[in-house]
C-alpha cells in the first residue's frame, strides 16, 4: 500500500437526514514520517478533536512515544504535542478507548511511561488543545521485584476514575487488574483477579448503578484457546459473580451500562466446529444484574473477526467498531443488537482497523485507528502502520448518501484523488479522478448524484481521465447535491456540491 503523503478532508454543507452534519477521512502519513503509529482515543472536543497515538519517535526509532493530535471539525491538522520529547524510552497509552473525558473538554489518559520493569504507571490529563495541565504517579515497582503490569483502559466514575489491565509477578502468568482513583488522580485501591493458570487481561471497566464495578476482557480457562470473562464487583473491588463466554473466541471486550440497568458486552465468538481458529463473530450480549443473558446477538462471521469499542447511544441503539477479513468495521445495531447497517474501510492495499469510536454534536461519529502495509514487509514494524481518523454522518457515510449507491465496502485512501471543480457550480462540473498505480477497479466506475433527500438525479460512467458533467441538462435546481464515485464492489470517493 502506498499513501500520498497528505491529509485530506471533506467538508460538508449538509447531509440526508441529518442536517449540518459533516464527514472527512484523514490520514498523518505525512507527520508520521515514516514512523510507524497507531490511534486508540478521538475525542471532541470546542475546537475540533484531539487524537491520541502510540507512534516511534523522530528522535529515538526504536521507542515509541505519546503524540496528542489536534484536528479541527473538517480534519485539518492544526497541532501536535509528543510527549515525552528527550526521553529513550517506550512510551504507550491504553489499548482502546483509552482516555476519559468530561464536558469541560478535560481529557485524562493513564500511560506507560517505560516497557520494562523500571516502568511508571502515570495519570496525564490534558486540556482541549491537547497541552499537558498536570501528572501524576499512579504506581511504580522496584526493577529487582520483575513486576510487570500495563493499563488497558481508563473510565470516569462517581468516585473519580477505574482503570483496568493486568499485572505479572515473576514466573507467572497474568492477573487482571482493576483500580480506582479519587478525582485528583490518587489511587484508593487495586485489586488483581483470576488464577495464573487462565492468565486473564482485562480491557473494558465501566461503573455498576450500584456503585460497583464490570470488568471484562480475555484469558485461557483449562481446555480452551481463548475465553471472554465478565466480572461484576461490589464498591470495594470484592468479586460478586464472573462469566466466562465467547466459546474460543479470541482478543476483544468492551463493556458498557444501559438505561435500563442492564449490562452490554461487546466481544468474539467462535464455534469449535467452524473451519479454523480465525473464523469468528462478533457478539453482543445483554446481562442482568445476576450474571444471566437477557440476550445475545451474533454478526459479521468471517476470518480474522475481532470486536473492539462501542457506546450505546441517547435512544438505546450502539455504534461499534470491529474487524472482519482485516478490513475495519463500523456498524450500528438496535437497542436489542439487531444490525442497522455495517460498513467496511479498506484501503487500496493491506488492511485497516478503528478502534475507539464516539458519537459526535452533530449526530454522527468519529473513529480512529490504523491501516498497515502488506508490502514490503516490515520486520522491526516501524514504518508501515499509518493512522487514520475517519467522521461519518449517522449512517456511516463520509459523504451523505452513500447508503443509496448500491455498494457496502468503502475506501479509506482514495478520496483524496478526486478533484472537483468549479464548486460552488452553475452549469457545468468537471472530474477526475487520478488512483494510485495499484488501484484496480472492479468493473466499471461510475458516477452517482443525489439530492439533499436522497434521490438520485443524476447517473453516468466515468473515466479516470477528466470528464465534464452538463448539470443544467439534468435540471438540476439550486441546492445541495452529494457526489459519489464507485465501482461495481466499492465506494472511492466523493464530494458535496453546491448548485448555483
């Protein structure tokens, strides 16, 4: 895969059924320099959105430092903060959905200051231009004990702050971990959970309307590959109930709190009988306050299935991130997990993830994560992993009306490809569209107009070369327009136009 080293965006006039709202893809191939990089946490925030990325330093190649990005609301980079500039050592933040924010735009994140023995467990909290306000030490071993421990995930609470994870002693395997935190960052306690012989790491926490705690994540139970585990406690950290589920399903947990008191998971399934190890499905799960399923809906089965972040939303439905096939998801499902819609990011060559995902002011989403290269093949790993943010409208388009083209997968790292011009237009668009060499297109491309409602106006086929579209001939009237390039399997590219 390569990428034009850019950063592009898509700002939107409007959207079908969603006035207002706007949609951009972006990549920082550019700032990362050929340093490879990750992103776990977007957040919105007055000006835009800060995201959070785990990347190899300019300085120090072989470690990995903290970058804090700013982006305004139509993708544009507007700054960075790396942290800890000087510094050789190896930096890391969470895993998925890794900060916790409040309305003030206060962004706090738990980092690994350090990847060996020596290292810090360390509470940052930013402001909303991504500067660092305050630090604070949360724990830290002597070297000669070989203690070993990182933090997955932290979650405001009534009390201040949990966070979970595992913790390692010498010559044993794993114990997850869950703490809390006053709101000045002080730990108040910390709790390790499970046996060595399951070696359990927890990945998503979230608060019980009683005050207490749910803790999930994976381990290796007796007899089986891999097994999600869902861990109710009482205030204190004390153990009331844990379940095992998933059925030999690999990496992945999030958990979240319904209205209605009820617990929501989000993870992996696999069937012993299915072809392979890395044939799975996504899964959510409802629970009730003692441990039973109220129910479980299952989707997305393919190869290389995992399930990342999600968040349940005003009305009960969620939005949630995956991976089918290494192709990033992003789908909705019903306040009872039955599927709305699903869409895929793929870019041109290689694969693509998004982890963390969040509802944005204007009624859609945000997401981010990474895309990384099949070829040339990277040994050290330090230079093909590219970040991405990508915002959608409430059905998941970048451009509004992506639903009605008749196409389900999307392209990640084409749009910026695309040139349109005049815009504003009066009667006459021209369009051209120039893929990098290792596009191949599948079928023929053809080009959809559709109004501001979703009617389509306006269909043709299109040639890479530039092409002049004669809207007067259509009778278009003035107005919004959205713009839409595919093929007979994806969706490239597109614009929103404004008619004079």
């Amino acid at each position: 895969m390569i990428l034009k080293r850019s950063i592009i965006g898509v700002a939107l006039a409007g959207s079908i059924g969603a006035l207002g709202q706007g949609g951009f893809i972006v990549h920082f191939d550019d700032l990362q320099d050929g340093r490879s990089g990750r992103s776990v946490s977007v957040r919105e925030v007055p000006s835009g959105f800060l995201v959070f990325c785990s990347q190899f330093s300019q300085q120090f190649p072989t470690k990995s430092h903290i970058y804090v990005r700013r982006i305004d609301p139509q993708g544009v980079h507007e700054g960075e903060h790396e942290f800890i500039v000087g510094l050789d050592r190896g930096f890391d933040i969470g895993y998925i959905d890794a900060v916790a924010s409040n309305a003030s735009g206060l962004v706090t994140a738990v980092v690994d200051e350090g990847r060996d023995f020596a290292s810090r467990k360390r509470l940052y909290r930013f402001d909303q231009f991504g500067d660092t306000l305050e630090t604070r030490l949360i724990m830290t071993f002597p070297v000669e004990d070989s203690i070993s421990q990182a933090i997955r995930q932290v979650r405001p609470v009534s009390i201040g702050y949990a966070f979970c994870g595992f913790y390692d002693l010498p010559q044993q395997r794993s114990k997850a971990m869950l703490g809390v935190m006053d709101p000045m960052g002080d730990t108040l306690w910390v709790k390790r959970y499970g046996t060595p012989i399951e070696a359990p790491v927890a990945l998503g926490v979230a608060e019980y309307t009683d005050g207490g705690f749910l803790l999930t994540g994976y381990g290796t139970p007796p007899g089986n590959f891999n097994m999600s585990f869902l861990i109710r406690t009482d205030a204190s950290g004390n153990e009331i109930w844990r379940r095992n589920y998933g059925n030999n399903a690999s990496v992945g947990g999030a958990v979240r709190i319904a209205a209605d008191g009820g617990i929501i998971t989000w993870s992996e399934y696999r069937d012993p009988t299915w072809p392979n190890w890395y044939w799975q499905q996504m899964m959510l799960t409802k629970w009730n306050a003692t441990g039973n399923v109220v129910w479980q809906k299952r989707s997305h089965y393919n190869n290389y299935v995992n399930t990342y972040d999600f968040e349940i939303l005003p009305d009960g439905s969620m939005i949630a991130t995956g991976t089918a096939l290494l192709e990033a998801v992003l789908a909705k499902f019903s306040p009872t997990g039955d599927s709305l819609w699903s869409r895929s990011f793929t870019p041109t060559h290689g694969g693509s993830y998004l982890y963390d995902v969040q509802p944005t002011s204007d009624g859609g989403f945000v997401a981010t994560g990474e895309t990384f290269k099949y070829d040339p093949i990277d040994t050290q790993f330090q230079t093909n992993q590219i970040i991405w943010v990508v915002k959608t409208d409430s059905l998941g388009c970048v451009v509004p009306g992506c639903q009605n083209v008749g196409v389900h997968e999307y392209a990640l790292d084409l749009n910026e490809h695309l040139s349109v011009w005049p815009n504003p237009v009066n009667d006459r668009i021209n369009l051209t569209f120039t893929p990098p060499p290792e596009f191949t297109a599948t079928g023929k491309l053809r080009v959809v107009l559709l109004d501001a409602t979703g009617k389509q106006v306006l269909e043709a086929s299109f040639a890479p070369s530039t092409e002049q579209f004669n809207l007067s001939a259509v009778g278009l009237a003035p107005g919004v327009y959205h713009l839409h390039l595919s093929d007979a399997k994806k969706w490239l590219a597109g614009r929103t136009i404004v008619k004079e």
